[in-house]
C-alpha cells in the first residue's frame, strides 16, 4: 500500500472562463478512485476555488484585492468540493473536505495536528479533497496555486509519492506554447540541471502558480526523500500511469542526504521574523562542521522577535540559513559578540546557543 498525494492546479479544474472542466475531475477522480480500491491511501490537493467563484461572480479578472480573493473564494470553495465528492461517491468513494492556512503549515502544533486528522482519515479509508483556506487566511494568497500546500502535505504524511498535474505533458526546456523547440524534461535527479532552462511563472488568467512553483514543490518533496512527477492532468492515460508510479511527465528523483521533516518544515514553512548577521567564523563553523550558533559569532540584529521565533542568518551578503533563536532581539543585542561566559554573566539562566544545531537548517 502506498501513500499517493495528487494535486490539481487551477488550469486542470477550471477552463480560462471559470468553468469546472467536469470531465477532465471525472477522469482524474475515477484514478484516484481506482488506486484506493486498490488499497492505496490517495490525498487530493485542490486549486480552483477563487476561479469558480470568479466565474459564478462574473468578475472580469482575478481579483489582486486580499478581501475579493476571500470572497471570490468563499463563493467558490463548496461548490467545488461538491464536483469532487460527487464524483468519488460514484465510485463508491467516500471524501472529506480539508481546509488549510500557511499557519497550519507554519505552527507546528497546527502542523502535527493536520498530521493526525489526515492520518485518521486515511485511516478511516476515507479520500481527503484539500485545499487552502483563502476565505480566512491572512497571508498572501501564498501557497503558489496550492504546489507548495501540496508538498507539505506529502512531506507531514512521508507519502510515498506526490504528482503534480498540470495542463501540458511535464516540465520543457522552455514554454511549449511559446517555443515549437522546446522540449520535454523526463528525469531529474539533480535541481542544479534545471538551471539553465527557462522554467516560468504562471500564464494563466486564474491560477498564480506556474512551472517554477511546481520546481519548488519537488525540491521540497525530493529532499525528504518523496518522489515527484509533473504530468498531464487532461491525459487520463498520463493520470494513470503516474498515479501508478510509472513513466511518464517529469520525474523528479529524491535528493541523496535525505532532509528531516522537522528542517522542511523550518526552511520551507515557519516565517521568519528578523534576521542574524554573522561573522565568517561562524559562518563557517555552521557549513563545515555543523555546529551552533554562539552568541559570539552575531555581528548585528535586524528585527524585533521573540525566543522560538525562526530567523534568517546571513554573512557578508549572504544567505546562510535560516534557525529557530533561543533569545529574543533584545536579549541578543545586549549579547551579540560576547563568550559564553561573558553571556552568562549577563543572563544567568541564558542557553548557550543562540541557535541550536537542531533547529538550523542551511540555505
């Protein structure tokens, strides 16, 4: 039994006019249907909700305004969901509707506990349709037309699979709308390969994703070890071999040196809300030989935050990492630059890490 989370950008479940593409789910959701049969656990991530709702609002354009794209999505969202539940009870498939916020993603208590209602579901042989919560979120509408929620919630399930469907046969060389010579990329095993393509950002009227935020997506997936395929989500053939785990789209292969669940979640989702500027000593104690961060080593504070808050750590220009502090801004001003012992002196009961190793993780 394996773990499979799919997702469908906004281009798969609406047309440019905001129609539901009704027979582009229904092939999509009898896949799904037939890998749970099959005694998979299958989790669906979902676009679509504000470009339904823009369509049943007769709204011109997507909306740049945070309070339309609520509203364009509270209009939206259970209409959308009914397309999906609809769909797998005809298959005898029972779903749940999932609603998520970047602080869900963000809090780690939010996050084990998304963990555990997901886990029971499965569980409970029950097919999990997600999406964001854009109707209450105080974010940026900012999981890049869900790629990133998608990782996320392959990575806090360790699925064994996360497919990205999109609305042309993979990740090319460049634009195969814009480019007759572009050509389709087939396996990655390194990102470093990807450098020297043109991969873009979103063209669609409704969606805010785009290539690169699928790239994105797969660096995080492939780095806690996830395998990660781009395919076609109108080519019920295409949805069913990656579904299946076969060839097909682009492959994204695991990153060798797999990456905890805990520093995914630290680099990828916990804000930052100041930033730690290092000398090169430090700096390089933190690459090379994997240590903490001391108070001595921090040249300058940006920023106001608190203890348990995640900061950048910079040096000379550079980003180095980003960690989760011991103290706050004001406790490390009064410490930036001094010993342990000096530190100590200062604030008795202080820890000596002004960034433990554990709770580091490098850019």
């Amino acid at each position: 039994m394996s773990t499979i989370v799919v997702k469908l950008g906004s281009s798969i479940v609406a047309d440019d006019a905001g129609e539901v593409r009704r027979e582009v789910l229904e092939a999509v959701c009898a896949e799904v249907a037939a890998r749970h049969v099959a005694g998979d656990d299958v989790v669906v991530v979902t676009s679509g909700a504000i470009a339904r709702g823009m369509r049943l609002m007769e709204l011109p354009m997507r909306p740049t305004a945070m309070e339309e794209l609520q509203a364009a999505s509270a209009v939206g969202q259970g209409k959308l969901y009914r397309h999906y539940d609809e769909l797998l009870q005809g298959h005898g498939v029972p779903s749940a509707q999932v609603l998520l916020t970047f602080f869900d993603m963000s809090a780690r208590t939010h996050y084990l506990n998304a963990r555990h209602t997901l886990g029971t579901l499965l569980r409970w042989r029950v097919v999990p349709v997600i999406n964001e919560n854009d109707t209450t979120t105080t974010d940026e509408i900012s999981f890049g037309d869900n790629d990133f929620l998608a990782a996320q919630v392959a990575i806090l399930l360790v699925a064994d699979l996360l497919v990205l469907l999109t609305d042309t046969g993979g990740l090319y060389s460049a634009d195969p709308r814009r480019d007759s010579s572009a050509e389709l990329i087939t396996d990655v095993r390194r990102l470093d390969e990807l450098e020297r393509y043109q991969i873009g950002l979103s063209s669609s009227p409704l969606g805010s994703g785009g290539m690169r935020s699928k790239v994105v997506a797969a660096e995080m997936a492939t780095a806690a070890g996830i395998p990660v395929t781009i395919t076609s989500g109108v080519d019920r053939d295409a949805v069913a071999a990656a579904l299946a785990g076969a060839p097909g789209g682009t492959r994204f292969h695991p990153q060798a040196g797999r990456v905890s669940s805990f520093k995914l979640w630290l680099k990828y989702a916990k804000p930052t809300q100041g930033r730690l500027l290092i000398d090169e000593g430090a700096e390089h104690a933190l690459r090379e030989r994997g240590t903490s961060l001391l108070p001595v080593g921090v040249v300058e504070v940006e920023g106001e935050f608190e203890a348990g808050d995640a900061v950048e750590v910079r040096c000379d220009g550079r980003a180095v990492g980003k960690g989760i502090v011991g103290y706050s801004a004001d406790e490390l001003r009064r410490i930036k630059g001094l010993k342990t012992e000096q530190v100590r002196e200062l604030l008795p009961r202080a820890t000596e890490e002004a960034v433990h190793r554990d709770y580091f993780v490098l850019e």
